[in-house]
C-alpha cells in the first residue's frame, strides 16, 4: 500500500532491481537512507515519510529479497548489504547522507557508515541486535528455518502463527502486512538475518569511526534488553528510549517516531 503522499520507484542494479519509497521534500534538504528490519519492508515505514520529508528526504529501502526488491546475489554478507546504501547515495547525487537502520537493518546501517565514515551526517540505530558468540551460533542453527510450501496453505498458518508467536499483542491489521513481508521473502526468509548472525558486530565496533549516531529503542521493543548492550558497546552516542514503544513505532506513532529523529538529526547540520 501506498499513500497519496508517498511514491515508489526502483533502482537498477547489475543483478536486479531495488524497491524503495520516499514523500516529496526540498531537495536541499539532505538525504536519509533507511534500512527495516527482516524479514519486513519499506511498508514499515509508509506512514512515517512524509513527516520525516520536514526536514530530510527520506528513501526508505526494500532489502535485497524483501518487499519488492529481487533477491541479492547468493552469499552476500553484511558488507554488502552496506555497500547498497553507498551505490543508492550514489544514484542519488548525495555524497553525504543520513542513514538509518532498525534491527537487522542496523546492522547494514552501522556497516555502511563505518565503510564511508566521511560521507555520513549522522547515524541512527533503532533496536540493534547484539549478539554474543553463542547466542548467534545458537540463531543460525535454529532460529529461522525455511518453511515449506503446503498445498492446503498451511505455510500460511504457520506464518501466522511465528508473527503472533513473536509479538502475542499485535492486531489483525498489522499481522496481516507482515504476513504480506514474509510471502514475499519468500520461505527461505532468512538470509539477510544469517548475514548478521555470521558477523561478528562487537568486532566491528571496537575500531569504529567517530560518527554522530544516535541509539533509538523502545520500552515494549521485543529486543529493549539489547539497548543497554548497544549503549555499552557505543558509549559516546546518544541514547532515546521511547516510553511505551514497540519495534513498529514508525507505523504505531509516526509522529513520535519523526519527532524523535528531526529532534537528533536537525542538529547535525554540518
């Protein structure tokens, strides 16, 4: 779904196309590339981009295989997924760019800034998830497995039944998008998270790049107990925690979720 004040458009790559939405905003205005989460979409962030177009212009991603992306090449690695947001900067005109990244996104986020620290306004990591080295060799082996495709659609309960098992609160109407996310991942949804289980982000951090970055999590974020493992492996940046808010915040309160990021990164002006 698309709203009036939104559009869509795609970028072309040697191995195929790249989804993404943005909303109408000054074009001196500096950009900001956001990455979701998986296996979910740009959708995530609908609502949202025309209040983030007050004072950036926002072109929110479908990863490679989500969405309405095609799928990356086999093997990509967290580097890659990086490396995307530099060739749409590129495509773009935007030498420098803010990015924004939640949950596995963040990881891509974080990826792309520390590759091109220079070219980076500001950063703005939403729920990063930080994994010890048992707790990743634990999620490749047996988090995400593909499902199989049923003749009698129980793919489809079975998709229902991980979404609300993974959030017992939500309702019908956004279940029902996300349900949208996974078919179109297709079954072996996992491959942007098996990236981010095979790096090893504690490594990456301890020789990052100084960057104004931002830390964002929620108080009812499925994964508000990593915040206080990001704040310690981040120290210097600065911290929000949403009173209240879920992973979906974007969609939930679009308006709290643009306040929270025009608030941040309209003082990273430079």
């Amino acid at each position: 779904m698309t709203s009036s004040a939104t559009r869509r458009g795609y970028f072309d790559m040697p191995w195929g196309q790249v989804h993404y939405r943005t909303a109408s905003a000054d074009p001196a205005l500096p950009v900001m590339i956001m990455l979701h989460q998986s296996p979910l979409s740009s959708r995530n962030y609908e609502r949202a981009l025309p209040l983030l177009a007050a004072f950036c212009r926002p072109v929110a991603l479908d990863t490679p295989g989500h969405g309405a992306s095609d799928p990356a090449p086999a093997g990509w690695e967290v580097a890659d997924y990086g490396a995307l947001v530099w060739t749409v900067a590129d495509r773009l005109g935007a030498e420098r760019v803010h990015i924004f990244g939640r949950a596995t996104g963040s990881v891509f986020a974080f990826a792309a800034a520390q590759a091109a620290p220079a070219r980076v306004r500001a950063l703005v990591l939403h729920g990063v998830p930080i994994y010890t080295d048992a707790e990743r060799a634990d999620r490749l082996a047996n988090f995400a497995p593909p499902y199989p495709l049923a003749s009698e659609g129980d793919h489809l309960g079975w998709i229902w039944k991980r979404i609300r098992g993974e959030y017992p609160w939500i309702g019908p109407e956004l279940a029902t998008n996300f349900v949208r996310d996974y078919l179109a991942a297709g079954p072996d949804f996992a491959s942007a998270y098996r990236a981010i289980w095979r790096y090893d982000l504690r490594t990456a951090a301890a020789g990052r790049a100084a960057i104004p970055t931002l830390l964002l999590g929620g108080s009812a974020d499925r994964i508000a107990f990593m915040q206080a493992r990001a704040e310690a492996l981040i120290p210097e940046a600065e911290r929000a925690v949403l009173d209240g808010a879920t992973d979906f915040v974007a969609e939930q309160e679009p308006a709290r979720f643009a306040d929270c990021l025009g608030s941040f990164l309209r003082r990273q002006a430079g």
